[in-house]
C-alpha cells in the first residue's frame, strides 16, 4: 500500500506515500519529513500529526491508526526509526547490513525487506524473530503482509525471473508454499483483510490473478488490457474481499469484482449481443486452452479515468461517511475521492480533490482502532466497538524465540526510558529500554 515518488522540486516535494492497513489513514513522506492524515471525511482532509526531525523520507508506515509509525530517510537508508509520534518519543531503531526497500505492519508482525534478505520483527517488543536470507534479487522491495495477525502471511518473489510466489507463515516461521503464479517477474502483491487470498500481477501488467491462501489454487483471473504493457503500482482489495483495484502508469485505474458467474442468472432477452455472447462461451470448448482462457477472463466492474498519466500513484478502496469510495494519491501531491457504485459499477465520479503539500487542519486524538478491522459489506454502517481486546486473547510469539544460530541480526539502539503504546488502549503493547544484547530487547 506505498509507493515512492521522485523528487519534485519545493521546500516540501512528496516523495513517498502510503495507505495504512485499513485505509483510514494516509502517511506522505516529504523532503523535510512526515504527515499522516485522517480519511474519514470527503469534504476535509484532516492532518494528524506533522514531523520534521528527519527530512527526505522514502518510507513511512503507520500501524493501523495506533501512534505507532515506522520512517525510513535517505539519509540513513539502512536505519530503520520507529517512533511514538503522539509522545514524540523513538521507540527503537535498527540497522541493516543494506538499504532498506519495504516494511510491511500488522499487529503481530514488522517486516523489513532488503534486495536479497527479509527480516521478520515481533511487534510486540521488536525482537528479530527470523532472518529470511538469499532470497532472489528483490529491487523493488516488493512483499506483501496479510494485516490479520491471526494469519499472518507473507508474500514475496520467489524468482527474479518468473512469476513464481513464495509464501511463508509469519507466525509458525516455516514456507507456507510456492504459487507459478506468472510466466514474467512479478510486479504486485497484495492480501486481502483476512488474509484468505492473494492476488498478483506481472511485470506485463495485463493479466491479474487472485489464489487461494494458504493452498495457492486460481480462484479468479482478471484482464486489465490487452493493447500494451503497463507498470502496475497499486494492486488492492476492499475491507470486503469484494472488489480487487489496480492502478498503473497510464490514465485509467480498474476496479474487479470478485464473484463467480453462474448459470443460475435470470435469460436473458434474445439481443444480438446476447446471442454472439453465447456462441463466444460456445466456442471455448473447441478453442486451445490458452485462447479460451483469455475469452472467459472477467474484464473490470468499473473504471476511473485520471487527468494525469505517467505518474506514480497508489490506490485504495474504503468506506467514508458511509458509502463507498476509491481513493488515489498521486506522485504531484494530490489525493482524489470518487464515488463508486458497487451494484451497476461503470465509471467512477470524482468528488472531491485534496492538496497533500498544503496546510492541514490538525486533529488530534480523534482517532482511535481498538478493534481488528472486520470484513464489511459497503452497504453496511461502519462502526467502531468502544471495548479493547485484551492482550491475553491475542495471539502472541514465545519471548525466546529469538533469532536463529548462524544469522545476521542487525545491529540496534532503544531509546532511553519504557514506551508502551497500550498506555492509550492501544494494541500492541511496547515496552523497551536501551541495553541488551544485539538482537534481544532487555524489559524495563
């Protein structure tokens, strides 16, 4: 849910942006620091909280919309700073043998991705857990992390020159399994909420499909074009698992609907395009199999087309005040809201443009996510449970885990004093202090 944008010039040109786990909240990375804003209005784009103690970021990451946030700068692009932005106060940081490329969050685990090696962090106090070495070269750190930490599954490339998947359980620390999921490298990763599935896209960017998880069986495949190549930025699920978007380079972003055709649905009335429709799906059965494929492939549900093309962009699909929307960050700076009707779908209407770059309005600790995000329907309320789960109920990694005899454990320092982040019902709970041995964190 991130993306890295070049430099644009100005006190405070954007160079990395990133949605939270949920969608509900939006972090930008900038030449002078940090921003997170609130998405729970379309009218106003209300700023969270603003940072400028470490400039040119590339990586910003919020858990959920807990205080918790994890930057990376140019400056230091092996360090990773986690920080309790509400206190003002660093939690920990770690250094990496490399630049660092992703990190992936949920409630259980932080994931650090490098070119050639991940390292897989409990949340809970920062611990190395597991060092993930010699993967296939990984240049654009791409991973994903299922945001259920019940189920926590990790994805990344399993071949620098194939589509191949590999996935593996974050919370037993064992190859879970591999998906050929492409003939070419792959470009995009995505879980959705619950972590039941797994949809992905290569380099090519025509053809996007969605597996089963943790099996790897094809559940759907979606066509998002034909005539060219393009480079897929975003790839994203709904809270509901009911709509799968992909944005790219070019001007148009595609929203998928996931559901399978049958042959239950009312006849239709005899249409010419009704009756070529069925002499195409006749004509599968005679086809060879990679012809028919491509017929029987589902195109998109509904579609957006931008005013902009060839910039970097990221996409999500939320519900704000109730119904709804598709939202797209893009590389100049600008978040876009649109209206997305999930009966009939067609194309999408924008309704409101926010500047990035500008002035925010602050709005402190009106925020608050207690509980793990459930899967909604978009016709249903959103609402928000006032009771906090107790920690004793979710499920955690033995503290002597540890890392393993014979990997690299990256080199740390703990800030000065005990941070917890559940001081404000928040979940996980920190507690740290400076000390220890590398790769073990000393309880205050």
């Amino acid at each position: 849910m991130e993306a890295a944008a070049e430099a644009l010039g100005g006190p405070a040109a954007l160079s990395c942006f990133s949605y939270n786990q949920d969608c509900t909240s939006l972090a930008i990375g900038t030449t002078t620091g940090y921003r997170l804003f609130s998405l729970s209005s379309v009218e106003q784009l209300d700023q969270v909280h603003e940072s400028n103690e470490i400039p040119d970021v590339y990586i910003v990451e919020r858990l959920f919309s807990s205080s918790l946030v994890v930057v990376v700068s140019h400056a230091k692009p092996q360090q990773m700073n986690v920080y309790h932005f509400k206190k003002g106060t660093e939690i920990c940081n770690y250094s990496y043998s490399s630049n660092i490329l992703s990190i992936r969050l949920n409630r259980q685990r932080l994931i650090v991705c490098l070119e050639e090696s991940i390292y897989i962090h409990n949340i809970k106090d920062m611990k190395l857990l597991k060092t993930i070495l010699d993967t296939p070269p990984n240049t654009t750190g791409l991973c994903a992390l299922s945001i259920n930490h019940a189920n926590s599954y990790l994805a990344y490339p399993g071949s620098a020159t194939s589509g191949e998947i590999a996935l593996y359980d974050g919370n037993t620390l064992k190859t879970a399994c591999t998906i050929a999921a492409h003939d070419g490298p792959l470009a995009a990763l995505t879980f959705n909420s619950t972590g039941s599935k797994l949809a992905s896209a290569s380099e090519k960017g025509t053809v996007i499909r969605v597996f089963s998880i943790p099996g790897g069986q094809k559940l759907y495949e979606f066509r998002r074009g034909m005539k060219r190549y393009v480079n897929i930025s975003s790839l994203v699920f709904s809270m509901d698992s009911q709509f799968l978007c992909a944005s790219s380079n070019t001007e148009t972003v595609h929203i998928f609907k996931l559901e399978h055709l049958t042959d239950s649905r009312p006849e239709e009335p005899p249409t010419w395009t009704g009756y070529m429709g069925k002499m195409f799906q006749a004509a599968t059965n005679y086809l060879p199999a990679q012809v028919s494929g491509m017929m029987n492939q589902d195109r998109a549900f509904a579609t957006v087309r931008l005013n902009i093309s060839g910039q970097r962009n990221i996409c999500a699909l939320s519900t704000i005040q109730k119904l709804p929307r598709l939202l797209v960050t893009t590389s100049d700076g600008h978040l876009y809201i649109y209206n997305l009707d999930p009966q009939d779908g067609g194309e999408c209407v924008l309704i409101q443009k926010h500047s990035l770059l500008g002035s925010g309005k602050m709005e402190e600790n009106k925020e608050n996510d207690l509980q793990p995000p459930l899967p909604q329907s978009y016709a249903a309320t959103v609402a928000r449970q006032s009771t906090v789960p107790s920690t004793s109920t979710m499920p955690g990694y033995s503290e002597d885990g540890g890392a393993l005899r014979g990997e690299v454990i990256p080199e740390h320092e703990f800030a000065t004093g005990p941070v917890c982040l559940d001081d404000e019902n928040e979940f996980p709970p920190i507690i740290l202090c400076r000390g220890g041995q590398p790769g073990k964190a000393k309880r205050s």
